[in-house]
C-alpha cells in the first residue's frame, strides 16, 4: 500500500495517523478507518472501508491512498476538503499530478 507523503486525516485521527498507517500496511483490523485513494480508471477519488483492502486484488495492486477518515460522512467531508486544496494550488482538478507532485 502506498501513502501521500501529506496523508490527509480527520482531525479525530490526527494524533493516531502514524500507528493507522501501520496497521493498514500490516493488515490489522480497523473498525471504524476508511481510506480514501486515488481511482486507478481516472483523476477521481474512491472511498472504501479499510477492509476491503484485505481483499487478494489490493495485495496484489495496491491502492495510492491520500485519506484516511473515521467514518464515511468524515471521508465525504474529507474528498471536499482535497478537492478544495488541489484546486487553490494547482488550479485545475488532476488529483493524480498533484499528489505525485506534492
């Protein structure tokens, strides 16, 4: 799994960041962590709940995340808040620039 170097957080998970990544990198469980990555398809962002990444097919491709939230309304509030940042700096929508740049 692979991480933004500026992973955006809900504040709630601020403190914890470092020992959520870890655990997502060791595949511990994580009731209540949902990520937020970059779409593999296009210059979007995807939700998904921390356990879908257990799944054989993010082993094996995974995810570029750039998110993590504490419940899927925080991830939602999250996204906004990306969009909000991507667009002042670069000007334009390219997630996929932007992170890879920043």
């Amino acid at each position: 799994m692979h991480f933004y170097k500026n992973l955006y957080t809900s504040p709630s998970l601020q403190k914890k960041k470092r020992q959520i990544v870890w655990k997502l990198k060791t595949g511990k469980t994580l009731p209540f962590v949902y990520v937020i990555t970059l779409s593999e398809q296009n210059d979007l962002m995807e939700i998904y709940h921390c356990f879908i990444l257990k799944q054989p097919y993010y082993r094996k491709n995974p995810p570029y995340v750039i998110g993590i939230a504490d419940s899927y309304q925080s991830a939602v509030e999250l996204v906004q808040n990306i969009l909000l940042d991507v667009s002042s700096q670069a000007g334009d929508f390219d997630m996929k620039a932007f992170c890879y740049h920043h």
